[in-house]
C-alpha cells in the first residue's frame, strides 16, 4: 500500500496501482513551473483493469483534491459558476501536457504514464477524478445531486476533447473498486 498526505487527508493507494504525486516531482517542479500559469493536478494513477488485453496497460486517472471542508460557504459561488470545473480542467490540460513533455525527455519516474498514454497500442481510458471533500452537512446549503450532475456534465463537457471521462467523489462516495481510499485522520498514516 502507498500512502499520501494531501493537505489534511491520508491517500491510500493498494498494490498493483502505480501512483505519483504529479505536482510534487522534480520534473514537473524544475521544468514545468517555468511555462508561466502552468498548473497540475495533485496525482496521477495507473491501474489495471480486468478487462485490460495483454498489450493494454488499464486506465490512467488524474485525480485533483478539494477539501473544502469548513469552507463550503466560501466556495459556494465558486462551485455554482463553474470555476471549480474551469480550475480541473486547466489543471488536466497542463498535465497532459507535461506528461507529453517528461514523454520527450524520457523522464523515469513518469515513464509508466507516459508509456501508458504515448506508446500504446490501445490508447487507455483517461478518468479525471475531481475529489471534493465536503462536511456531511454541506448538502443543506443547496441542492447537492442536482449541483454535483450539473457539475458532472460541465466537467465532461470541458474534458471532450482530450476524449476524458470527468467524475466527482468525496470519502464517503468514491468506488471501493478504484483500488484507493482517502481517510481524514492523517495520524493513521504508518509512513
């Protein structure tokens, strides 16, 4: 199991999943901050899929974190105009760009993406997960399902053209079946 601490959060990752913290490599921190305005999502993942074929390496997330817990009320607007959305997906396009850039200068920690989304002959799915952390109590500030599908079908709107699938979960949401699981409480960390 592979453990990161994002702000007050424990990320757990299982075995068999390949995990970078994107916005805290050497790469992306001494190459790619020089592109002015360039920003990057918090970690890249690789993870099988049972129906992956041989030469098929499974899907590729690029997972942003928002923890706006206690914040809620601040973000309101921010989360009702879109901006949010507009951040992720700026967030994406920088990555991947990035990743098209540690692809040309072979960089070995971020070979495994690059290899994933570069050098294969069944390109993968490419997920953006926007996890937004929330109070439990956060949905009585206004309609949540309806916010969070509105906010869906923006994000995979704003996503169509790098062929990417936009999804939003938080702790209490995310699919046991993505192989990664996110506590508050940073003190279980074994690291």
């Amino acid at each position: 199991m592979t453990e990161y601490v994002e702000g007050e959060l424990l990320f757990r990752f299982s075995r068999g999943i390949v995990v970078c913290k994107y916005d805290d490599t050497k790469f992306y921190r001494s190459t790619m901050l020089r592109v002015e305005g360039t920003k990057a999502v918090d970690f890249l993942t690789l993870r099988p899929t049972a129906s992956a074929i041989a030469s098929s390496t499974g899907d590729v997330m690029l997972i942003e974190v928002k923890d706006l817990t206690g914040h809620e009320s601040r973000n309101r607007q921010r989360l009702l105009s879109g901006r949010l959305v507009a951040e992720v997906a700026q967030k994406v396009r920088d990555t991947l760009s990035g990743l098209f850039a540690a692809q040309r200068w072979d960089i070995p920690e971020l070979r495994p993406f690059t290899r994933a989304l570069f050098h294969n002959q069944h390109p993968p799915r490419i997920q953006v997960i926007l996890f937004l952390e929330e109070r439990k109590s956060a949905s009585q500030l206004f309609p949540y399902k309806r916010r969070l599908a509105d906010q869906i079908q923006l994000l995979n709107i704003k996503l169509r053209p790098f062929r990417a699938e936009g999804k939003i979960y938080n702790s209490r949401t995310l699919p046991s079946s993505y192989g990664w699981k996110v506590s508050r409480d940073v003190s279980e960390s074994i690291s």
